[in-house]
C-alpha cells in the first residue's frame, strides 16, 4: 500500500483559500481599495482647496486686465501678494476701491498698509456691489482715472465685474469714445452677467450723462440715497 505519512500529506485545515492568504498577507479586497480610494480623494481634494484658495490668489490676480497699457488697470480685489506684484509690474500709482472690504473691516485695514508700504495712493469710493449708488463716485473715479500725474491707475471693487465693470464702461465712453453698446458689452468678459444683475447696465445708461458733465464740468451731481434705485436718474 502507498505510505500516507503526515509527511507526505497535507490536511485540509492546513489549506488556505486564496481569499483567507489574501487577507493574512495584505492582498487585494474591496473594503481596502474603497477605503484607500476615498483618502486619496480626499487628500486630492485638499490639495486641490489649498493651491485654489491659499495659492492661486497670490500669484494670479483676480479677474485682472488692462483698459489701457500704461494708464488704466482693473481687477477684483486682491491678496497683499497680489496687489503688491500688480503695482510692481504695471508700475501702479494709485488704487481706486469701490468699497471690495466694506464688510471687511481687517481686509480694508491689510489693504491700506499694503498701499502704504508700496507707496502707493488708495480711493475708497464705496458703492453698491450691483454698481448702483452714488453717481458722484463715478465722476470722481473718472477724474482720477484720467489724470496723468494719478496713472498708472488699478481699479477695482471685490469681484472686478460689477462697479468696476461700469466704471471701466464709463471711461471707455467718455474719455475712449467707444460706442455705449461695446462699452457694456465688454463687461461680460469680466463676468458681468446682464440677466444676472441687469442694475449695472441700467445705472450707466440712467447715469451718464450726468456723470459726464460732473467729469468734465467739475461740480456735485444730485443724489438721494435714500431713495430706490429704479433705472432712472434721482432714483
């Protein structure tokens, strides 16, 4: 008879399935991989969070461009880092803020030193984020905009689309002589959405031609601000 010595043979408690070797030594199973899937989403995630938010901002400004090369810059509002490598490319001189911090107050407190530091002079002419408000601020910003001894200037509000949008329409109409249509219509490539927030279009067309003559004419525009803005001048 054949010897059937434990030597020679094998029992089959001592046989392991490839599902119970795989679980001893580490393997491959389904509970793994989704647990390990999930930390590296995650971790991708974070990642991804820090170099938009934490990143991004200080090495590109936002919603920034140029209205005319040397003169006129816009943008959102910016990181001290930010504003500190726009005003040290462009060679900017004065800022004009449409109130980016209005509800801010320690942003408005890091933004003015940051002017300070680099030198540079700093407008605060708050308006409403949809770009109504007070007419007289627009004149103002006109007037500063347009003065050599101010340029280079850098424009901007908190999202760069809204109150500088309509600024930028401003200047490009009445000191560039664009056509009122080109001029709004390059809002939306600054974000400016028309259905979104059509106030903006309204306030310029109810507004100009009375910010004109203050631009040109010097003088105070009458305003209430109390009273509701409808799309019409005085309201």
């Amino acid at each position: 008879m054949p010897n059937t010595s434990s030597a020679e043979s094998t029992p089959a408690e001592q046989i392991d399935s490839p599902t119970r070797a795989g679980r001893r030594s580490g393997g491959w199973s389904w509970p793994r991989f989704a647990r390990n899937a999930f930390l590296i989403a995650a971790i991708v995630f974070l990642v991804g969070l820090f170099v938009v938010q934490g990143v991004v901002p200080n090495l590109v400004p936002k919603n920034f461009g140029v209205v005319r090369e040397g003169a006129v810059y816009r943008s959102g509002e910016l990181t001290t880092a930010a504003l500190t490598k726009v005003v040290r490319e462009h060679e900017i001189r004065t800022v004009i803020d449409f109130g980016a911090h209005d509800h801010d107050p320690a942003a408005e407190r890091r933004e003015q030193r940051a002017a300070e530091m680099l030198g540079v002079k700093r407008h605060v002419l708050n308006l409403n984020g949809d770009a109504t408000g007070d007419p007289n601020r627009y004149a103002e910003a006109l007037r500063i905009m347009n003065d050599p001894a101010a340029q280079p200037v850098l424009v901007h509000c908190a999202a760069g689309s809204q109150r500088t949008g309509c600024a930028v329409a401003l200047y490009r109409s009445l000191v560039q002589g664009w056509d009122d249509d080109d001029a709004l219509l390059e809002t939306r490539e600054y974000r400016h959405d028309p259905e979104d927030n059509p106030r903006l279009p309204a306030m310029y067309r109810a507004w100009k031609d009375e910010i004109e003559r203050a631009f040109r004419e010097g003088g105070s525009i009458p305003y209430q601000p109390d009273q509701p803005f409808n799309g019409e001048p005085g309201g």
